[in-house]
C-alpha cells in the first residue's frame, strides 16, 4: 500500500500490478522505488534559477562567418587579377 | 587499352596547359617597387579589415604608398562586393583574412588583438571568422 502511495504520480504502479505474482520480486522493487523515490527527493531539492538579465544570442557572428565563406573565392580571385595592389 | 593511354596523355596535356596559363595570370600584374620594398621591410603590413596599415613611423612617402593601394582596393571591393551582393566591410574583411594568409615570411600582419605581427613560416593569427 505504501509503494502504490508513493508511485501515485508516476508511472511505475504499472509495473508494481505485473510484478505481483512473484513476492521476491516484489520485495526488491520495493527498495528499488524506495531508492528512486530518494532520488527523486533528492533531485527535487535542485533548483534552477533563470539569470536576471537577458539571455542574448549573438547571431551576428555567425552571420557574418557564413559570408565571409561564401565570398571566399571571390575575393582570393580579386587578389590574383588585382596582384598589383595586394 | 590504346584509348585510355590516350585519354590519360590527353589529360596530362590539359594539365600541363592549365598550369602553365595559370602561372602567366599571375605574373601579369606586379606590385610597384617602392610597394614592394616597404612591404618586405616590414613598413607596411596587412590588415585585418583588408586595408594596408603603416607598421613604425609614418613617413610621407609611406602614407603615400599606403593611401594610393587602400583608395585602389576600396574601389576593387565596392565593386566586387555590389556584384556578390555583399557589404563593402564584408568583401574587405575576406579580402583581409586572405591577404593575412598570403604574406610571405618576414612580412607584417595585424593579429585579431590589433598588434603587428612579423610573418614566419608558421600559419598567421587571424579573426575566427575567416576562412579555413
């Protein structure tokens, strides 16, 4: 009764109805929900805090990144046909 | 079989062909002498925004040099960054990041930091943003 209370939010009251033939099993995922239910608790006590400022994504950079790929090798050929000036 | 040989002599032709045409492109347009010697003095160097700086003392003859080539490139990339749909920084930025790549040993760069860099055989220091 107790295991079944405690797994009321999840999903595992499932795999307590398929395990009930077998008590030896029954008794091991007993201190295996035990176990997930601390962790849980555990995990529980985390706390993330959003940042007070803004979260700012530069996509500039990429932006410019992309083009200077593209023109490439277009300008190495202005390089070659201007060799006077470069 | 003969057909093949064939095709791989004619192929070889080709390459021989193209390598020589592609070594006259390059010869056909020289730097100026005076361009030339303060670049390998290390007087001038590159820059990262595609432009020539002055490394040391600024000289008339040097600001001279450098103010004719920047006005000759500025009119390169307007030109060629209008036709590839870029921004004119855009164009000379690239332009910069290959220039960099180009020096030959000796020669002066400018460093993401904004430092003068002397060439060695060693790839240079240039902005992430350019090119592999």
């Amino acid at each position: 009764m107790t295991d079944a209370e405690m797994t009321l939010k999840g999903p595992v009251p499932k795999i307590l109805r398929m395990q009930k033939g077998s008590p030896a099993l029954k008794g091991r995922c007993g201190m295996a929900l035990v176990s997930m239910a601390t962790l849980v608790m555990l995990s529980g006590c985390i706390t993330v805090n959003a940042p007070d400022k803004p979260i700012v994504i530069e996509l500039n950079i990429n932006i410019r990144q992309e083009v200077i790929y593209r023109l490439a090798e277009d300008a190495s050929n202005t390089i070659e046909e201007n060799a006077d000036i470069f | 079989m003969t057909t093949i040989r064939k095709n791989r002599l004619a192929l070889g032709l080709a390459a021989t062909v193209l390598s020589i045409g592609g070594l006259s492109a390059v010869a056909y347009a020289q730097r100026d002498p005076a361009y030339e010697t303060a670049r390998s003095a290390g007087q001038v160097g590159e820059k990262m925004d595609g432009y020539l700086g002055i490394v040391g003392a600024e000289t008339p003859s040097l600001k001279q040099i450098v103010n004719d080539i920047n006005i000759k490139r500025r009119a390169v990339y307007a030109e060629k960054a209008q036709a590839a749909n870029a921004t004119l920084e855009e164009y000379a930025l690239t332009a910069g990041c290959l220039a960099i790549s180009r020096t030959v040993p000796g020669e002066k760069y400018q460093a993401p930091d904004g430092s003068w860099q002397t060439r060695t055989s060693a790839p240079p220091l240039r902005d992430s943003r350019c090119p592999a």
